[in-house]
C-alpha cells in the first residue's frame, strides 16, 4: 500500500477542521514531505535518531518556518517537549520502530502523547506477517522479513517489532482515547519496496564484525531478493497482510495530564 494513499485518507478524515500544529511523533522524510504540505501554523518532527537529524537537516532547514522544528530526543524522557501541546498528532509506523530504539515502550507510548494531544491522534501501522504463509511470494516475504531482523541482531541492534490494529486500539483505548474509526488498506509490494529492503539489509550486514557470517547473509538475501523479483514485477505485485489508519480523539472529559516527572 503507498502511504501516500493513507495520507490521502487522513485528510479526508480531517475534512474542514484546521490542522494549526501539527507533531509528527516519529518523522522521516516520507511523512515529513506530507506535514509540510498541509496547511499548519507550524509543525514539529522528532526523531531519536541522530544520524537520521544530521541527514534530515540540511534538506529540510531552507523550507522551514520559524514555527517548524525537527528535534531529536526520545519519548522516554519525561520531560521531552514539556507543555507543547498539537492539535493533530501524526503516529507513523512509530509503533513498530519502538522496539529498535526504546524497548518495551510500546504500552506506554500512547499514554506519554495523551499531553501533546490537543484534538486528534492519527496512527499509521501495518499488521504483522503470518508467521506461516502458504504462497510462494508471502512465504518468500516473510523470509526477507526474518532475513533482515537476523542481520539486526547479528550487528547488535534490536529489530522492528509490528503490532496489530486491535492491539492498538486497547492501548489507545487505556489511555484515555476515543477510538473514532480504524480503516484497513491492502498492502502491495512491489519492486520499490523489495529493493528498499534489501539495500537497507545490506548496509546492516556491512556492520557485521565476522566476514564469514556477512558473506553467508549476503547470499541469502541476494537469493531472497532474485526469487522475489517476477512476483514483484508482476502487474498484480505482491499482496500480503494490510496497512491500518486508526482516528483517535481524546475522551470526553480527559485533560492533558502532567507528564510523570522522573
């Protein structure tokens, strides 16, 4: 599914209200380029990652107004981003990168948003791969998909972890959240997303400290990705699991609370 289409969606969701501030809770360049097309008085991008700010920084800084900001910190600190408050939250694919950079939070990060969340909460997340598949292309999928969180462990990081939908929505309905609407999309991957994968898995296995077991894992991607190509080609692509937009607004009667000091 191309995100675009699940941005498009989102402002259908927002229809005619404004967007005024917007906080894009885990940016990239891809749901940064959406933020920064709508009509905001100004938006905020974090990111705990300080490789990604020093990357995103000088691409984005010549189109930014004073009211824009992309920050580095960790949702872990209590006192990140103390007082701000957003009138739209944008949580994309967030969930699923916690795992990698902040173990264990994922029940708690709705909870630490809740003060930043003026009206709406938006979530992009995708649905977790069956572990079993039976089609030749799911099974070679899930593959890649187990291949890549190997080389993340074999370079001493902790890979991505996805959660479902309904997971989601009793996280966020624990936390003091109105779950107004979830929409499912039909996720199709195509060569774009196959060749993202495996350059990014690669440039993982260029991080492993034993030749060998680089070489080893190298050739099993490569053999992966070649088996994956026709099915990736074809006009139909590869259909596998879905995507999901939850719509969330905070509970009638639920404030802002102060965030819990360390």
């Amino acid at each position: 599914m191309a995100t675009d289409a699940l941005f498009k969606y989102i402002e259908e969701q927002q229809a005619e209200r404004p967007w005024d501030r917007v906080l894009d809770a885990g940016t990239g360049d891809h749901s940064l380029r959406w933020v920064q097309s709508l009509d905001t008085t100004g938006w905020t991008a974090v990111t705990v990652d300080a490789t990604r700010t020093q990357e995103m920084l000088p691409k984005w800084e010549p189109l930014m107004r004073s009211s824009d900001q992309i920050v580095l910190g960790s949702w872990t600190d209590p006192n990140f981003l103390k007082g701000e408050q957003f009138d739209v939250v944008l949580v994309d694919y967030l969930i699923g990168a916690i795992d990698a950079f902040a173990p264990y939070f994922q029940n708690q990060i709705f909870a630490r948003l809740r003060p930043h969340v003026k009206d709406t909460l938006y979530m992009i997340g995708l649905e977790p791969f069956p572990d079993r598949p039976t089609e030749p292309a799911h099974q070679l999928i899930v593959e890649l998909a187990k291949t890549i969180n190997a080389c993340r462990l074999l370079a001493g990081e902790r890979a991505y972890r996805e959660f479902p939908a309904s997971w989601a929505e009793y996280q966020l309905q624990q936390s003091g959240y109105v779950v107004e609407k979830t929409r499912h999309f039909g996720t199709i991957f195509r060569t774009r997303y196959l060749n993202s994968q495996v350059q990014g898995c690669f440039r993982t296995i260029d991080r492993l400290k034993e030749p060998e077991v680089a070489r080893a894992m190298r050739g099993r991607v490569e053999r992966i990705r070649d088996q994956l190509v026709p099915f990736a080609n074809a006009r139909q692509g590869i259909r596998l699991g879905s995507d999901y937009v939850i719509t969330a607004r905070l509970a009638s009667g639920t404030n802002a609370q102060p965030e819990a000091s360390s």
